[in-house]
C-alpha cells in the first residue's frame, strides 16, 4: 500500500469511527437518562420519534463504514511471516497482537450492533410489529447489548491507538 | 448479585479492567514473539 492510500483509509476510518463511538456515548452517556426523565414527566415521545431514529441511522452505518476503511487499512501492513495484515491481526500473530485486539473487539462491537441493538430497537420503535411484553424484552436486551458495547469500546480504543505505531514500542516491548 | 452494566460507571470500570486483562494478553504475546524474532 502506498503511503497515501494508508492515511486517507486512516483519516475516514476515525471520522466514522467518531461517528459511531459518539453516538455510541451519546446514547449511553445522555439520552438514556434523558429518555428516562422524559418518560416520567410524559414527554419522551419526540425524542423516539425525532431522535432515536437518526441517530439510530448514523450508528449503525457509521459502524460499518468504520469497519469497512479499519479492514482495508489492515490489509495493507505486512505481517509476521509474510503473512497479510488481515491476517496476522486477526490471527493475534506477534506484534499485530494488539490492533488484533482492538480489530477483533470493533468486530464484535459490530455485530452486537446489528444483531442485538438495531434488531431490538426496530421492535421498540415500532417498525416491526411487537407485543408490549416482546417491546419490554427488547429494551432490555438492546440496553444491555448497547451497555456492552460502552465496556467493550473502552479496551477497543485502547488498542486502536497504541496498536502498530510508534507507541506500541514503548509499551508492549 | 448487581449486573455493572446496569450502571454507567460500573460500565466503564468494567472496560478498564478488561482493558488490563487484555493489556496484559497482549504483551505477553508481543514479548514472546519478539524473543522468538518475529
């Protein structure tokens, strides 16, 4: 890979990597309380039927395009042994280890996104039909899975930033 | 027995936990590859 190409895949990868963290963090650090002060006071309608949406939007497909340019920008390191940096990351294989770490957690992070968040949020939100029961379970499980994903997000960042650079020297040496 | 996801900063104490336990994983291999010469 060129030096160009690898930091315009890098440059897009973080802008929708912030995309997707933020809204992350804005759920999980704002709106839930918020949602829940509204409720109380009889006014949280707006904010699911204004809000959640967009945000629900930008979410999920700011997850896939960051794992999209975070893929391609792998594929471009040479790993151990001649092997792809796909590969050798996902492989946790010497020094890809780390970014192999946070690789695999954005993965998961990723399918917890579209499997266990917007699946659930498409129930409570009411784009597929569920009974009041189904719409409780929902919440439950898509506030646990997206909680997840706050924990998982924290070590996942952490391994992003020191992964293959000059700081992984210092640290995992 | 509390589930820490429930609350926001059990959340986040959680994920700097799991942050070290993965710390450690990740040195430990670094280290052996860089004695073996990868």
């Amino acid at each position: 890979m060129s030096p160009s190409s690898d930091w315009i895949l890098r440059w897009f990868h973080i802008m929708a990597g912030i995309m997707w963290i933020g809204l992350l963090y804005f759920f999980n650090f704002v709106n839930v309380a918020a949602v829940k002060e509204a409720t109380a006071a009889g006014e949280a309608g707006p904010i699911s039927k204004y809000v959640v949406p967009r945000a629900l939007l930008f979410f999920r497909w700011g997850a896939v395009v960051t794992w999209i340019f975070g893929a391609a920008l792998l594929g471009g390191y040479p790993g151990p042994n001649g092997m792809n940096g796909f590969a050798a990351a996902f492989g946790l294989q010497g020094t890809m280890a780390p970014i192999g770490f946070g690789a695999w957690l954005g993965t998961i992070m990723l399918i917890n996104v579209w499997t266990f968040i917007w699946q659930n949020q498409k129930k409570i939100l009411g784009y597929v039909p569920a009974t009041d029961e189904q719409k409780a379970k929902a919440r439950r499980v898509a506030f646990l899975a997206s909680r997840v994903n706050v924990m998982l997000s924290i070590p996942m960042l952490f391994f992003m930033s020191t992964g293959p650079t000059s700081i992984s020297q210092q640290i995992y040496h | 027995m509390k589930n820490p996801l429930d609350s926001l900063w059990g959340t986040v104490i959680s994920g700097f936990i799991l942050t070290a336990i993965l710390y450690y994983i990740a040195r430990v291999i670094v280290s052996h590859a860089m004695g073996a010469g990868a």
